[in-house]
C-alpha cells in the first residue's frame, strides 16, 4: 500500500515545453500523440539539429521560427540525424542553453555508447523500442528534479507525480513500507532505484523495486527473488549490504545501504588517471568481496565497473547488482543459448556459453581492473560479433603502454594471469589473486 506524504493538489505542469527533433515523420507523430495521452500538448519538432538549433535560437534562423528562450524545456532528439549527431546536438544545446534537459534516442545499446551518453550532458537516454508509459515516466521524473533544483518545491512539500497506465510506481514523497522515497537515483528496463529514508531509525537507504510490467512477467520477477536471496545470504564490507525487502502494489522491492558516490565507470570518466595507490586499494578491495562471493559458492556473472559503487568519502568500494548472480541450486533463469553478462569483460567460454564459474569471474575482474588502471577496456570493437572474435583470439595490450608509471606487476596479475584465454591458465582463486595482490605493496 503506498501513502501519500503531504500530497497537495498541484498537477504536474504540463504547458511544458518540448521539442522533439527526428527525421522519421512516424516517430514524431508516435511522440506528439504519446506525450498528448501523458499530458504534454506544447510540443514542437524538427526534423534536424540544424533545424533544433535554429528554434531554440542557438544558430541564426533560416526556415525556422525561433521559439521563446523560455518556452523549451527539454529536447528528445534521435542520435542519428541528417546532419548532426544526437551527442554533439546536446553538447551545443548544453553550452549554450544549460538549463534545458536532454533525452537520447537511439537502436543501439547503451554498453555501446555510454561514454559519450554522459560526455554529452544528456539525463536520459532511451533504447528503441521503448515502451511509451516509461517515456512519460521518465519525462515526469526530469521535471520533478528541475522543479526540486530550482527551488519551486520546498524539500519537505513536494507535490507527487502520478503517472497510472501501465506503471503503479512511487514517487518522490510517498511512503513504502516504513520508507520513504526523497529521489530518484537511476532506473533500468526492469527496476527502479531510490534514495529512501527508513522513518523508523532516520537512516538514508537505497531501494531498488521491480516496474510494475515487469512484475508481470515470471523470468524477471524469479531473477528478482534470487538477487534478493543472494544478496541477503552474503556480508562483507566490500559488498552492498541488504536491509530488507517487501512488496508494494505486485511489485517486488529490496532495501540496500545507501552509497553517496558513484561507480567505477563515473569515477574513472570524472576523475581520468588514477594514482596507482588508489589503484591497487580498489583492485584489492573488489577481490576481497568476489572472494566472498565465491566462499559462499556464488558466481556474480557481471563484474563490470558499473557495478562497483566508490563511496566518496571513505573511498570503500562496494560490489552490488547480483541481477545475474548464481548458486548451483537456483534456476538457471535464461533461454537455451541465451548468453548474460556484458560482453566487454566476459571470458571467451562465457561469450559461447559454457556454465559460469569462478574462472569466468576471475576474468571479468582482471578486464574491470585493465580497464580501470588503462582508461579502456581489454579489447573494444564496433559490434558485439567482431568483439568476441577478439576476445577469443587477441591477447590485450600490456598496461605499461597506457600507463608507463605502474610497476610491471600490474600485468603479470592482470594480462598474464586474469585475462588469459584458457580457463586453466587463469588463477585458480581469488585468494591466490589476493596473495599476488599483497606482494604488490
């Protein structure tokens, strides 16, 4: 049951306006009627950047009419258009006019292009096909943020957007449970993350609760349950640490503590090169908590440095996400021939589907660590198929060519031990990677 934490009557503002800028006529119609059923009727397009900018009175206006300064709020723009890309549109758009939020189209995958996702400034970014109701969801949320930063709505009072078609979420200000939710702090194809307070201790937690059509289907809600079986099973300092767990309106949700940081891939962006201390105090810290992981007979199935949270004042590192962990006797939880994990820093059994198991981990450690201490990871490519050609045939180039102030030792653990092809010729454990670890000091 959700309750309403001092809800006033204020209704989302929907003369807000949005520009939306694709050159498939179809798609914009999709958009405009979508965003018209959601409530947003101030809505233009264009069919190029050129054409963005000329509204938006970034570029001198030709054909366009210029629009007001003050009228567009927020850009939903394809990556690929005719003239400029999506990415270099936002740049200019963010220069020029900061206050104006993003959102980004695109076919591929964000493993593909998430580096320039952020390099861009954009809020958002959306997978096509993507499900109409969480495009108004995810438009709601970015107003609710504006609205919250630009003081409209006191910390204490905030209104609650309620977005109810095929989505039964919480928002800003509701209470789950003994909780409730004060930000958004991300959200995936399946799950939403909260920043939460627990009213019974005054505690900041985090939460992570299932959207509601993903509660509807099996596969995801039995990989749900055993994330939170896994995570509940498992205590170490360098692991996230469960609290509780619930349900709300069908859906499933876990309680988690509340890291105020980031994650390596953020870290690494915003901070470039990392002084080797700093280094080998992340890279000893993420074996101890796969260590753990593997003593309590699970295999994570995704160490990627997404899923390593910094904590930024202490400098802890968590390991979280265990969405695709698992234990011998869980369910299996995929298709035959259905591969999981992110392919950038999978062993090469794993990209073809042999069973998971301690060695495969070993491996996407060393590729998060390469990638950590080099600022790339061990073997990039323009799609997934030449990627594991590489993966399965290349060996990685030393880490001393990135960065020639680290001692050798960085590649005889991670080139020559982690990272190589065979399975067998890889450290039989994390304990032996922690041994070579502390040799390093």
């Amino acid at each position: 049951m959700i309750d309403t934490v001092k809800m006033k009557k204020e209704k989302i503002p929907h003369e807000m306006g949005i520009l939306i800028v694709d050159d498939d006529s179809f798609l914009v119609k999709m958009l405009v009627k979508t965003l018209a059923l959601g409530g947003f009727v101030n809505v233009r397009s264009a069919s190029t950047g050129t054409e963005c900018l000329e509204i938006l009175g970034i570029a001198p206006a030709k054909d366009a009419k210029p629009a007001d300064p003050n009228e567009v709020e927020l850009v939903i723009s394809d990556i690929v258009l005719p003239d400029l890309n999506g990415f270099e549109l936002c740049s200019r758009i963010k220069k020029s006019l900061p206050k104006v939020s993003m959102i980004l189209i695109s076919g591929y995958d964000i493993q593909d292009i998430n580096l320039k996702i952020i390099e861009s400034g954009a809020e958002d970014f959306l997978i096509k096909p993507f499900n109409t109701a969480e495009m108004i969801t995810r438009i709601s949320m970015i107003l609710e943020r504006k609205r919250i930063a630009v003081g409209m709505v006191p910390m204490g009072d905030r209104p609650i957007i309620k977005i109810r078609r095929n989505y039964n979420l919480p928002y800003i200000g509701d209470r789950v449970g003994g909780y409730v939710i004060i930000d958004f702090l991300g959200w995936g194809r399946t799950n939403v993350i909260y920043k939460v307070l627990d009213t019974s201790s005054n505690t900041v937690l985090a939460m992570k609760m299932l959207t509601r059509n993903a509660s509807e289907a099996l596969e995801s809600v039995e990989r749900f349950e055993n994330e939170i079986k896994i995570m509940a099973s498992v205590v170490h300092p360098n692991i996230i640490e469960y609290k509780d767990k619930g349900k709300v309106s069908e859906s499933l949700y876990v309680v988690m503590e509340y890291i105020d940081g980031m994650d390596l891939e953020e870290l690494l962006i915003t901070r470039g090169k990392i002084p080797e201390e700093e280094l080998f105090h992340i890279a000893h810290d993420v074996a101890d908590g796969i260590r753990e992981i593997h003593r309590n007979n699970i295999i994570h199935r995704d160490i990627k440095l997404k899923n390593i949270l910094y904590e930024h004042k202490t400098g802890e590192v968590k390991i979280s996400d265990f969405g695709i962990a698992r234990v011998p006797e869980s369910l299996d939880l995929t298709k035959e021939g259905f591969v999981l994990g992110t392919p950038l820093y999978m062993a090469p059994e794993a990209l073809h589907g042999e069973k998971a198991s301690v060695k495969t981990d070993i491996y996407s450690y060393g590729a998060t660590i390469y990638h950590l201490v080099t600022g790339t990871a061990p073997f990039t490519a323009e799609n997934s198929v030449k990627l594991a050609e590489k993966i399965r045939d290349s060996i990685p180039r030393s880490v001393r060519d990135f960065r020639r102030d680290l001692m050798k030792d960085w590649d005889s653990l991670i080139v020559e031990k982690c990272l190589k092809r065979n399975p067998a010729e890889r450290p039989a454990s994390m304990d032996e990677i922690m041994s070579d670890l502390e040799k390093m000091k």
